[in-house]
C-alpha cells in the first residue's frame, strides 16, 4: 500500500481526484471514487436524501424501507414523498440502482448538472455521504488495527515468556549436565 499508488477509483478507474476517498474496502486500504463507494455500500445511506447512516446503524424498522432487490435502505418518509410514490409504494420499494436503467450515482453527465450548476445539491449531498462512509470505515479499520496491535503486544509478551522458560530450562539442564559430567568425572 505505498502512497505513491496512482490516484484512482479501484473499482471504476476514475482518475478524478476530486471524487476520490480513502476508505477501508474488502479489507485493505482502497480508493473508491464518490459514485463507487455509494453502489457499494447500499445499505449506508439513504438513496434519496443521502443521508449516511452514523456507524451504519440503520433507522428504525417503523422508519426505513428496503429495496426489494438489494441490500439498499431508504427512509419511509423520503419514499413517500416521491413524486413517483404510486409505483414505488413503501411495500414494493426498489431503489434507483435497481429500478433506473443504467442509473449511476454522483452522474456528472444527469442533464441538471450539464444544464448549469457543476455541484448541483444532490451531487453535494452524494459526496458527503460517501466521505462519511469512508470516514465510518476508516474508524472501523483503526479499531480493528488496535485489536491487531493489542494481540500481536500479548502474542509477544507470551512469546517472550515461552522463550525465557525455554531459555530457563536449557540452562537447568545444562547445569545438571555439568554437575552430573563432573561427578562421573570425579568418580572414575
Ligand atoms: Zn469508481
Ligand atoms: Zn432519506
Ligand atoms: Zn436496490
């Protein structure tokens, strides 16, 4: 993992540094452009509003509805209020990745994006989300190298142990050894 990697997206190849975090994935240290660190980690925010969901913790099972076909949540408040709220009723909900045809998230090419703003709002809030889930994961990983770090100091503490008993015991031996030659020594 050396910092002088290139700078782009390992799943997609994006090379836009703008777009790209350092997140844990799989893992290992990885970079993932916006639109990448969103598809996979559907289940982290909601794909309306774009809320990160803190420390993943989902919303209440009275607040959240899942997609039908992935592991994606959304807010039952932001899916209600979907112009489109009578074909993606609450009960039957699919997310955008699963019900818009070649649907990309953090899409620079949507039409309101090329129609003026280069940021629009929802790309904003698509950032965020991804920069939190990257951030999430990143705390997730420094835990887990503390607990690494941790085992490893205990492994070498015991280890440590294990080898001055060896060391001990090849003394004590060796000793007796010498004890036992000089009386057989003496005695002869
Ligand atoms: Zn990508
Ligand atoms: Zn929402
Ligand atoms: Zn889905």
């Amino acid at each position: 993992m050396g910092i002088t990697k290139q700078m782009e997206c390992g799943e997609c190849g994006s090379k836009d540094p703008i777009t790209l975090h350092n997140l844990w994935y799989r893992g290992i240290y990885s970079q993932l452009c916006t639109a990448c660190v969103l598809a996979h980690h559907a289940a982290s925010f909601c794909p309306i509003c774009f809320d990160a969901y803190e420390d993943t913790k989902l919303p209440p099972p009275h607040l959240r509805v899942m997609c039908l076909r992935c592991p994606a949540v959304a807010h039952i408040s932001c899916v209600y209020s979907l112009p489109t709220s009578s074909s993606s009723s609450a009960t039957r909900y699919h997310c955008p990745q699963c019900s818009i045809p070649n649907f990309t998230f953090f899409d620079l090419n949507a039409s309101d994006v090329q129609n003026g703003n280069l940021i629009t709002k929802d790309l904003a809030k698509q950032f965020v989300a991804a920069a939190k889930i990257a951030l999430i994961s990143m705390n997730k990983a420094a835990v887990i190298a503390r607990e690494n770090a941790e085992k490893r100091a205990s492994e070498a503490v015991m280890a440590r142990k294990r080898a001055k008993e060896a060391l001990d015991r090849v003394a004590f031996l060796m000793l007796k050894e010498a004890e036992e030659d000089s009386r057989s020594s003496s005695n002869s």
